[in-house]
C-alpha cells in the first residue's frame, strides 16, 4: 500500500510538471504490482484504486499520441469499474469521473464514435446506480451533471443538434451546473457549439472561478482565457473580447517570464545532477572518501530545499489572504463607485408646467459607461447661443425664441466599453457637459468643445463617447440639437405615429481633435414626445443571441399609448425584460422622454 501510495502520487505530480514519459515509468510498474497483489486477494478498495490509475495511465498515453495502448489501458480500466460496488466509499462516483474523462479524450481527439460507445456505459452506470441507490443526492447530481455534458459534445460532434439541445437543457437542470466550475463546463462545451452569444455570457462565470480558486495567469490556464476571447469576440462583444486580450496582453510578459524560470531553474537542475553523477562515478573509481563529501552536499541541498519551500509555503498562503482582502477592497470600492455614478445622474425630475420629463439608467456591470443630465437656464435671446469667441447665436438660429425664455439643454450618451474604465469617461463628459450648457453654448458648441477636452495625444486608449445633445425651448417647443455618432431618437406623432430623426452623420466624440460638429432644429416638438436612447435597447440580445432591433422598437414605440414620460420609460424597460427571456444584459441601458 505505502508502495502504491507513493507511486500514485509521483505519477500525478510529474503530470502536473508536464513530464508524462516520467510518469509512465512511474505508473506502468504500479499498475503491474496492484493487478498481482489483486489476483491473490481482489478487494473492492484494490479494484477502486487500479480502475483509477488504469483511466489515469491511459489518459497519458492518449495524451501522448499511444491511441492503441491508450484503448487497452482504458479497457483494463473499464474491466475493473464493472466490479466497483456501493462497498467502495464514492466507487460509483468515481466509476463516472473516469468515465467521463475517457469520453473527454475521444471527444478531443473527435472520436465521437467510439466516445458514443464510452457514453452508452455510462448510461448503464445510472442505469445501476438508480437500482442501488449508491450515491449521496449530490454525487448523484454530479454523475448525471458529467452525462449530460458529454453527451452534448458527443451528439454535436455527430452532428445531432437537437440531441444536443436537450442534454444541454437537462444539464442545467442539475445542482452541478449552477456552480462557478459547472458553469465554466457549459461555457466550454458551448464554445464548441459555436453558440458564441451563450457562450460569452456564461463565461462570465470564469471570473467567480478564477477568484473562487485564487488561480493565477499562467500557461496552463492561457488557453482558457483564449476561449473566453474567441467566445466574446466571436458573439460581436468587442469590448468585452478587447478586456480580455488587454488583460492577457498585460499580464503574459510576467507569465513567459516566469515559465523561463522554471524551465530554465528545471534544465539547471537536471544540468547540475548529471554533473554531479558523472563525478561521482569517477570517484568511485579513485577515492571512496569523496563520496560522503558528495552525499553531505545532497544532504545540504535537501535540507535547503525544505528550508526554502517551508518559506514558499508561508508566503504563499500570505499572498493568498492578501488577494483576498484585495479582493474584498475592490468589491467594497465598486459598490462606493456605482452609488458615485448613480448620484451623478439626475434621480428627480423637474415638475413644470407643459413639461413631462423622465430618464433611467441601468448598468451592465457595477458601474457603466452610459449617462444623461438635463440642465435649465433662463437667458435673453442675446445670450443663449453665444459662442466662445463672442459671436451671437442669433445668427445660426441659435437662441430661445422667448426673450427672457426658459430653455432645457439635455444630452444622452454612451461610452465605448463597460465597467470601470467607461465610468470614469462617462463622468468625465457629464461633468464637461453641465459646464458648457450652463455657459449658454450651442449643442454643436458643446459637442465640439467636449471633443477638444476628450480627443488627443492623452486618450492613449481610444475610448469614445456618443451623444445626443439638445436645446429645447420650453415655450414654443423649437429644438437644437446636435447628435455625435448617436443612435437616432425617435419622435412620436406624426404621419406614422412615430419615426427616427433623420440627422447629419458627425463622427463621436474623443476619437479626432479638431472637429468642428454640425447642429441642426426642428421649428417645434410641442404635443410630440422625444425619446432617446442608448444602444443597450436595440442590441439587446436574448437566449439565441436574437438582438430586439430598430424595427421591434419602433413597433413597440408605436404601439404604446403615451400617457406619461416615465410609463413610457417602465414599458420599454419591461419589454426588454421580456425579450432577454432571462439572458445577463449585454450592455447599459439608458433611456430619456421629453415631451411639452
């Protein structure tokens, strides 16, 4: 036993340092020594133990490209699951975690074939399980959990889609699936589905796993971050694929650095005991003495290297508990800053007579990059319009036509990207935007001025912001407005009962200094409510990765009878509701109505 032990547990030790031709030599030998120990006195416990190492071994050796002797150690292994029993302490659920880790090598090498023969004996292992009751509720939501998900692959991989749909429905039925390492199991097998949307959005789940398991950048685990960037980019979420890359991007210096170090500290060691082999041999031949010289420095080297690791130890468990208060910082910090967002839009609305006014935001993430502020002035015709150079706004239609009138500047916009760093942008432009408006500048003033601010050598990484900026005199219902790159608001009433602003393509904001942007009016929207919004409403996506679309919005918009600005607003935000049909939102969501 102490023999199998040891041998157990090199084997697997040399695998994670990736040598598998060493942990053969290692296995091999072990398997031989329980096989005779088990013919002279077979015991569940011996069977459990050679069916795990059996399944082991031969992972290696498929690993390896050993295919032929890969399917006779798997059928070894497989002679000794038919004998595992509920005798054994989790026999049976370890009986399924092999099984489907042999499915899982034929699937990767799309097998699929021979993985449907693995899959068939899995199915007659619950077949016996559901007879034995062997398994406690939760290992026997594992083991069902593991045969749903490969026979998703193994029916996708024969190109049964419909067979696949329904074992990827009945695995997220199970408890199994509702965790951070079941989830990431559905965002791989997802992926390979090529259900990019689905994919995207369950590996989200990857950030809870990677911060539940405190699991570094490294190069085992590269591959899975390519995957949560091919399943973002591939489901057209650049920004999200864009985070990660950049993240990736960042990190991988320190990543190859380190992995140089331990091939290069490895090669230094296997270099420094073969020198020390060779002259032990010639001193063998020549003076016995130096041989306990040699012995008393192995003795030193291994009494350091215990030393050394019992430090490693204790540094590593201090960097753990670090990163966990590190972690508990940053989510302390994110709450604080989505209160500072929230407050930085405006929660109360103003209650003036002829005017219904109501806007809401709400983030994908704890914080986000949309915004909108509204902004009352009472000016002289002289003074609404007056540009930064003196020049009256009158000539460019630019002032209320009330003297002594009350206007409304209003804008709506959206930040490239999420999180973090787009609410940052975001209050920047809020702020920018207040400032210019209570200054009396036209919209395509203050479009200009904010690109100014925005754009250059210091936005080294290219974020943008679209806006809708607008003027609205409360009286006569004249509009100024000026749009940056924004989706087209629509305008209710009408011929049609509604319709998008048609409205001159000016570029967004941040991305060009320089630019001069184009304003435009309407003579009157008085009885006609504006609504604008932010592209988190149209490119809302559901389950199928179906966006709801400019045309469903105008539908909706249409269809709903306006009785105030804020049922307008809780209708839309309810039918996005609908159509996400449950899927995480994909972007923040902004919307506004003004009507007079």
């Amino acid at each position: 036993m102490d023999y199998y032990l040891s041998a157990t547990a090199l084997s697997y030790t040399l695998i994670m340092k990736g040598n598998e031709e060493e942990a053969l030599r290692t296995g091999i030998p072990a398997i031989e020594a329980l096989k005779k120990w088990y013919q002279e006195k077979p015991t569940p416990f011996l069977c459990d133990k050679l069916m795990n190492l059996t399944q082991h071994i031969g992972w290696i050796q498929k690993d390896l490209g050993m295919n032929e002797e890969a399917d006779k150690m798997y059928e070894l292994s497989y002679s000794y699951m038919k004998e595992i029993t509920s005798e054994v302490t989790s026999g049976y659920y370890n009986r399924a975690a092999a099984l489907a880790n042999i499915i899982e090598t034929y699937i990767n090498d799309e097998e699929y074939d021979t993985a449907g023969k693995w899959l068939a004996r899995m199915d007659s292992l619950g077949t016996t399980i559901a007879a034995d009751g062997g398994l406690t509720p939760e290992d026997s939501d594992f083991v069902a959990a593991m045969g749903y998900i490969c026979r998703l692959k193994v029916s996708f991989g024969q190109d049964r889609p419909v067979e696949a749909d329904r074992a990827l429905d009945a695995f997220r039925q199970t408890q199994y699936a509702k965790t951070n390492y079941g989830r990431f199991d559905e965002a791989k097998a997802l992926l390979k589905m090529k259900r990019y949307a689905e994919a995207a959005d369950t590996y989200k789940a990857f950030g809870d796993y990677i911060a539940e398991y405190n699991i570094e950048l490294s190069m085992d685990n590269l591959t899975e971050y390519g995957n949560k960037f091919e399943a973002n980019y591939k489901a057209d979420r650049r920004d999200s694929a864009l985070a990660v890359a950049a993240y990736v991007f960042e990190n991988i210096d320190s990543v190859v650095k380190k992995q140089k170090r331990n091939d290069a500290a490895e090669l230094a060691t296997i270099y420094e005991t073969q020198q020390k082999d060779a002259e032990i041999a010639r001193q063998q031949l020549t003076l016995s003495h130096q041989r306990w010289i040699a012995t008393l420095v192995a003795l030193m080297l291994i009494t350091a290297f215990f030393i050394l690791y019992t430090l490693y130890r204790h540094r590593v468990a201090r960097r753990i508990a670090d990163m966990k208060a590190h972690q508990e910082r940053i989510e302390s910090e994110l709450r604080v800053a989505r209160d500072i967002q929230m407050s930085m839009v405006p929660s109360m609305f103003p209650r003036r007579e002829g005017l219904d006014m109501y806007a809401s935001m709400t983030p994908a993430m704890e914080v986000g990059g949309d915004l909108y502020g509204y902004v009352f002035v009472d000016h002289s015709p002289a003074t609404i319009g007056r540009s930064a150079t003196g020049e009256d706004g009158a000539a460019n239609h630019a002032q209320c036509s009330v003297a002594h009138g009350q206007c409304l500047y209003f804008a709506v916009g959206d930040v490239s990207g999420k999180g973090v760093p787009a609410s940052l942008l975001m209050a920047q432009a809020t702020r920018l935007f207040l400032t210019l408006a209570k200054q009396g500048m036209m919209p395509a003033e203050i479009c200009t001025r904010i690109n100014d601010a925005l754009s250059g050598d210091d936005n080294e990484s290219a974020m943008f912001v679209t806006m809708f900026v607008g003027l609205l005199d409360l009286t006569t219902g004249h509009l100024l407005f000026c749009n940056a790159g924004h989706n087209p608001p629509v305008i209710g009433g009408g011929e049609h009962n509604g319709e998008f602003l048609h409205m001159l393509p000016n570029a967004p904001i941040g991305l060009w200094p320089g630019l001069e942007y184009e304003g435009e009016e309407l003579v009157s929207i008085k009885h006609r409510p504006l609504f604008i919004y932010t592209d988190g409403l149209n490119e809302a996506e559901n389950r199928q990765q179906e966006q709801l679309g400019d045309d469903r919005l105008l539908e909706l918009l249409r269809a709903t009878r306006f009785e105030n600005a804020r049922q307008v607003i809780e209708t839309m935000e309810a039918e996005v509701e609908k159509h996400r049909d449950g899927a995480e939102p994909n972007d923040d969501l902004t919307m506004m109505c003004i009507k007079i």
